[in-house]
C-alpha cells in the first residue's frame, strides 16, 4: 500500500534539489582550501625569527 498523504522529510526535498547541491559542492571545497590557504600562511616563519 503506497500512502501518498504522508510528508516529504525535509531532508530529501532539501537534497533534491538540484541547486542546493550545486551551492554546497562550491562552498564546502572554497571553505576547506580557504581555511588551508589560511592555516598554511600562519605557519610561515617570520623574518625576525620568532
């Protein structure tokens, strides 16, 4: 028996939407290089040595 009256989970309308994934497959990656690029730089050694 297939019950139609029944609501969507937030989760799957959240996910199927196309654009939504599109939106976090360009997020997600730019934060975590972002955050690399950032962590690589604090750790660069200063020119006065301390």
């Amino acid at each position: 028996m297939n019950d139609d009256t029944e609501p969507t989970p937030w989760q799957q309308r959240l996910l199927d939407n196309v654009w939504v994934l599109l939106a976090i497959s360009v997020v997600v990656p730019g934060l975590l290089y972002l955050g690399w690029g950032l962590w690589e730089l604090a750790e660069l050694p200063t020119w006065g040595g301390g």
